[in-house]
C-alpha cells in the first residue's frame, strides 16, 4: 500500500506477474540468481542505450500514464536517453525544510541505539548498509520506480567528506524481494558521506536494482541543497538518506511508516524540520 498526500488517498501496488514468478515460484527461483547477476543487466542496458530501444517509449508512456508536459522537450537516442529525461525546473521547486531527494514512495525507520532498523521484518544495521559502524537515528528510504523521475538531489548544503562503492548484486528493490531477502545489504550500492549545515553528518545512499545498467554520481566536493546529486539509468531503484540529528517529520508519514505504507514524495517537497 501507497498514500498519495495530493490527492489523500491510498492505493495497493500490483506486483508484475513475472516478479511474482521468480520470487514466489519454486521454477522461478531457479532464474533468480541470472535475474539479479549484473551480466543480465550489461545486455539489458546494452539494448536500452541502443537506437532500436526507442520503440519502447510511447508504449511506456501511455503505461504509466507519464505527463511528458512535464519534462524537457528532446528527440531521444535510446529508451535509456528518455528514461534519463529531465525534468523543467518550474515543476520541482525547492522547498523550506527537510526535503525529499526525489521522487519515490517514501517510509522513515527510526535507529536504535545498537544502530539496528526493520525494514519489510528484516533486522538491518548500519554497519551492514555501509560498511562501517556509525551512529545515525532515522534511515529515510525512497522508492523509486520505473516510472518517477530517476534524478536525486542533495538535502542540505555542505561538503561531501568521502564516498565508497560496495559491490552486490541486484535483486528488485519492489516489496516481494524485501519480504524474502535484505535487499538493501545484498545489493550494489554507492555510499556518500556528507557534512551538512543545517543536518550535520548525514549518509546517502543510492541502492541498485534488477535490470539497472548504472548508478551515475556528479564529481562534486561541495553542494548547495536541491542541487542534482545524480540520476539512475533504467529500472526502479532506492535512495536511502541517513540521518544523525533530531529532526521532525511529518506526521502522515510517520504514521504511514509504522503501519509499512510508504507514502508518494516528489523531488524538493517538504517532508519535516
């Protein structure tokens, strides 16, 4: 289940029947291993990038019911080159506040002390997200899929202090694999610590997913809050925000957390102080 805020209503998410196959079928989960490995998703992006995916966008478009009035006009090369479109800036406008990154399906786990979170009845631990043992308080973790706009942008103006790459491989990062698998500790990741101004030490996140071809980060040292981080090329995939610092979030989506509704977020909206 979903809540969207704009039109305070909740919706059930269908999973596709081929998810279902690998992850719920016994003969499907003897593809799972070729599904998540990172050959599959070298061949998959190699089409995606190629001229003959291009017969895949309008089709795309009326599927997911994408408003393309929304988005730069420009003759795409690639389905890749359209699933990376961009956005005009007049439609994500930077709000005062704690921000979403981007736009996803959005839910927010508090950290205990022993620096553990539950996400889908799974126990995670920092030190399993990011490869060290660091104190954070909230784990913010955003959803996207394939059809939200896959750019991301910064929470806070600041210094980026170091980053590092875990290598993993690549489940889908929709609910049927969260409820059989740690997703997030299982797949590749790139992982950005930051010195903020107004949020202190806060650790970003990008998470791969089935059938992503590439994690693409800009080569920055110092960033100015709601500017772009980066983007994902095809398939939907997470940003996950860490947080050491008390902040307030609103409530609709606290409350929606706790009972595992995520809740729709777009790029730059306000999300708490």
């Amino acid at each position: 289940m979903y809540y969207d805020i704009k039109n305070n209503s909740y919706t059930k998410e269908e999973t596709s029947k081929s998810l279902q196959f690998i992850y719920n079928n016994i003969l499907g989960r003897l593809f799972l291993k070729l599904a998540t490995g990172k050959t599959v998703a070298r061949v998959y992006a190699k089409y995606m990038n190629s001229k003959y995916s291009r017969i895949k966008i309008n089709g795309f478009i009326k599927k997911n019911n994408i408003n393309m009035e929304e988005y730069k006009e420009k003759h795409y090369a690639s389905f890749n080159d359209f699933f990376m479109r961009e956005i005009k800036p007049e439609k994500r406008q930077i709000e005062d506040g704690l921000i979403a990154v981007c736009d996803a399906k959005l839910m927010v786990y508090e950290i205990d002390d022993e620096s553990k979170f539950y996400i889908k009845n799974s126990i995670y631990t920092v030190e399993e997200l990011i490869g060290e043992n660091k104190k954070y308080k909230y784990a913010l973790v955003y959803r996207l899929c394939v059809d939200d706009y896959h750019h991301y942008v910064f929470p806070d103006s600041g210094e980026v202090i170091k980053n590092r790459h875990i290598d993993g491989i690549l489940h889908t990062v929709q609910p049927i694999a969260q409820k059989k698998y740690k997703v997030f500790h299982e797949n590749t990741r790139e992982i950005t610590f930051l010195n903020c101004k107004e949020l202190g030490d806060v650790c970003y996140i990008e998470v791969g997913a089935m059938m992503i071809g590439k994690i693409v980060n800009l080569e920055k040292n110092r960033f100015a809050k709601g500017e772009e981080k980066g983007h994902f090329e095809f398939g939907g995939s997470t940003v996950i925000v860490l947080i050491n610092q008390d902040v307030e979030l609103n409530e609709k989506i606290l409350e929606n957390s706790k009972n595992e509704i995520e809740t729709i977020v777009k790029l730059g909206q306000y999300i708490g102080k």
